[in-house]
C-alpha cells in the first residue's frame, strides 16, 4: 500500500503547518509534496519555508514563490513597493541569498508515478499557468480542457484555496485545498492525504484543527497590522477563512476609497461582517 500526502498554500501561517505536520507524523505517508505558496499572506514566511526545506520534501514552485521573485529581479510593479504592500516586501528581507537562489530552482510541477498506479502530475494552478485557478465553480468541460494537455490521468492542483474532488470520464481532478488560509469557511489547516487500495488511489481530504492566536500574536509582532491595510485582510482572511484581499481593492475603487487607509479597510470589514463564509469573492 502506498500513501501520499499532497499539502499546498501555507502562507506563512507556521501553527497550520506545524499542525498538519503532527497529522502527517500519525498518518505516515510514504511522500510529502508541496504543491507550492509556502510564502506570503500570513506573517512567518521564513519560518515555513525552512521548516519544510528541514523535512526535504519535494516543493513545487507557485505563484506566490513568483510574486517573491519579481522584488528579487526587478520585475514587480511599482506600487508593489508602498507601504500596502510591505508585508510582501519584508519576505524578500527575510529570506537569506541562499533560499531566495533556492526558490528560483524550483518546478513548476511533480511527477509521481508508482508501480502500475495511475500516475500523478501535482502543479500549483493547472497545467495551463501558476494562476489558472481549478475549483469547483468549474464545469467539467473547463477541468477537461484544463488538464487534457497532459498525459497523467490524475492532476493535483491547488491555488484557489478550496478542496475539490472530480472524475470526468477517464481523468480525474483533485485540489488539495490550502494549510494556512483555506477560503471554502472551515478555518481548519487543510490537505489531501491519497491511499492506494486494490490498484486505484482513493482521496481524503485531511482538516486538521489548530488554535489561531498564535497566528494574531505574529502578525502584531510583525508590526504591519498598525500601518498595512493589506495586513489587516490577510489576518480577516485567516479569521473568517473566506477570499477577501481582491474583493478589498475592488470596494475600495466602487467606494472611491484610498486602499491604505486604515478607515477604507474598517469599512469593509463593517460591510462583510454578515458575509456567509467561504463566499466566492473571486476564483
């Protein structure tokens, strides 16, 4: 029997990963895969990407790993350097030359292929792009085209933060769901954990409970809650486990709102406090 845990878009959130990797320690599996976003978002980026390097899993690169990179080479845009946005900045601080070099290493997807099981291609988004996000909002039509293009019949994807199981015809679509900040209303560190039984790979999906202060206490720490707004949605995504940061910007432009300012982020959080959680903001 083989075993295979597929864990993806911690963010930074070092209680949900040291949560889930006491789950992992009881389950067991034979492969750790990190299907990539180990950074950004939650306060304690370095702290999760040398956690997981200590573990030598394998890591596949996401869009969050490119976000990181752009301040590296020079690519990001220029407002990427206000003060909004200063909790993406300080990560590139934070990470020494020799992980920022390791970061660049790493592929854009994970191979597994076992015995006579069907194989497996584990990538960020989908095999399409880092950002070509794979949910359940899709039609099976769009997962088809989305994944046709590659030759393994189970692809594993994760970026938009919500778990996700579906055979359509022969192939079959998985998202493993997201660590740190799950966006589908349950708050818990999420991953799939595969089993393989009688030839096939069967799926469950993993949720594992964590205490969340920890979590504030870094953030205030950090010192970006006073002075980024942009922190403060991060922290209210980990809070309500709901997509919050592109809604944010947009009320803000329908509201003629300065996005850096403290007041336009406290209105928002007014106007979505009765908000259903897990609501699909954006994909």
């Amino acid at each position: 029997m083989a075993r295979l845990a597929i864990i993806s878009d911690i963010h930074g959130n070092l209680p949900a990963l040291e949560a889930v990797m006491a789950d992992l320690r009881q389950m067991a599996p034979d492969q750790v895969i990190v299907n990539g976003d180990l950074v950004n978002r939650g306060p304690q980026s370095a702290a999760c990407l040398r956690a997981i390097r200590a573990q030598a899993w394998p890591v596949v690169f996401g869009n969050h790993e490119e976000y990181v990179l752009k301040y590296v080479n020079s690519s990001a845009p220029p407002d990427w350097y206000g003060d909004l946005w200063e909790p993406f900045l300080s990560v590139v601080r934070d990470l020494t030359s020799e992980e920022l070099a390791w970061m660049q290493t790493l592929p854009h997807f994970h191979r597994i292929e076992i015995g006579t099981l069907p194989a497996i291609r584990v990538v960020h988004g989908s095999p399409r792009g880092l950002s070509d996000g794979l949910g359940p909002w899709l039609s099976d039509q769009q997962l088809l085209d989305a994944v046709q293009t590659v030759p393994e019949p189970l692809v594993i994807a994760a970026h938009t933060h919500r778990t996700m199981d579906r055979h359509i015809g022969p192939r079959w679509v998985i998202n493993c769901g997201a660590v740190g900040v799950p966006f589908n209303g349950d708050p818990r560190a999420q991953y799939v954990l595969l089993t393989s039984q009688q030839g096939v790979w069967q799926a469950e999906f993993r949720c594992v409970p964590y205490d969340r202060t920890p979590v504030y206490e870094a953030w205030d720490r950090a010192g970006y809650i006073g002075r980024s707004t942009i922190a403060n949605v991060f922290k209210y995504e980990i809070e309500t486990a709901t997509y919050h940061s592109n809604a944010y910007l947009s009320y803000c432009e329908t509201h003629g709102l300065d996005e850096a300012q403290m007041a336009s982020f406290d209105q928002y959080r007014q106007d979505t406090r009765d908000l259903i959680p897990g609501h699909p903001f954006g994909h």
